[in-house]
C-alpha cells in the first residue's frame, strides 16, 4: 500500500497480487521497492521499479528471504534467510534492475521471528560498517547470566552529575 502525503492521505495499492507481499522498503534514491512475497510457494525477496512497479519485477533472493533493507547508500539491498543468515546483492546502478550473486554476511544464529507479519529484527549503522542484531540464547553454557541492556536516557546530563567539570 501507499499513502499520499499532500494532505488527502489518500491510501491505495501499490503491489496488488493474489500473494502476500510484506515488508516493503523503497531504495534510498527512490528508484526501486524491495519486499518479501511468496511468489514461488515460500516468501523471497523481490525488486521492482519505483514509483511504477507494474514495469517489471525481478526475485532477489534464492532459497527464501525475509526482511528487505537497503543500505544508505542504495548500493547493497540485505535480506534474512530461512536460517537466520544476514544475506546481501549489491544491487548496480543500471537503468534496469541488475544485482550481484548473493553472499552471506552474518552466519545464522541471530534471532528471527518467526510467522508471516513481522517487521525486520535488524538495522544497520548509517556508515554500513556495523549492524545491530539479536544474538540468539543457549548455547552450550546454559548456566551463562543472562546478558542485560542498559539504557541511559539524557546521558549528557547524567554525566555531568557524576563527573563534575571542576
């Protein structure tokens, strides 16, 4: 779907098939949308033109794929794999779709959600150097404490409490 943003807020169909496309992203130069259908019997990633994406659709991923996410630089479009892999196709700037072969970046293990209507469980740093995942539990050492978060919010004041400037 697709909501316009002149103040209608009107919302209509953009990819519109008898399967189920999810997870849609369009490209950072607005060129391409990337999603999740099941196409081929099992959810993969798909790329069509954007903003008219009736002019052609091209599959992405092979062995199945969740999650699209570009990178900022549009130039890499990454994806999960049904094992939980960080998968990535460079995608080249052509006026036509055209990727490179599929590489794993992160070896599966991380956690997923599983089901068809859940949203991506990664990012990636905007410098795409690092990404920020869930490292699945378990393990051979189940008496391990858990591994704990800690969030400071306005954490400029907080330092300025604790470490006074003089």
């Amino acid at each position: 779907m697709q909501v316009e943003l002149d103040g209608t807020h009107r919302v209509t169909p953009l990819v519109h098939s008898s399967f189920n496309e999810r997870n849609g992203i369009i490209s950072p130069d607005g060129r391409w949308l990337a999603y999740e259908a099941d196409d081929s019997g099992r959810a993969e990633i798909w790329v069509r033109p954007f903003p008219e994406v009736n002019r052609g659709h091209w599959q992405v991923s092979t062995g199945g794929g969740t999650r699209p996410l570009w990178t900022r630089s549009g130039q890499e479009l990454l994806y999960l794999s049904p094992a939980g892999a960080l998968m990535r196709v460079g995608a080249e700037r052509a006026p036509s779709w055209a990727a490179t072969t599929q590489t794993m970046l992160v070896k599966e293990g991380y956690f997923t959600t599983p089901g068809a209507n859940t949203g991506r469980t990664y990012d990636i740093s905007p410098d795409g150097q690092r990404f920020l995942m869930i490292k699945e539990g378990g393990g051979p050492d189940q008496t391990a404490a858990p591994a704990s978060l800690i969030v400071v919010q306005r954490w400029v004041e907080e330092l300025k409490r604790l470490v006074p400037a003089n």
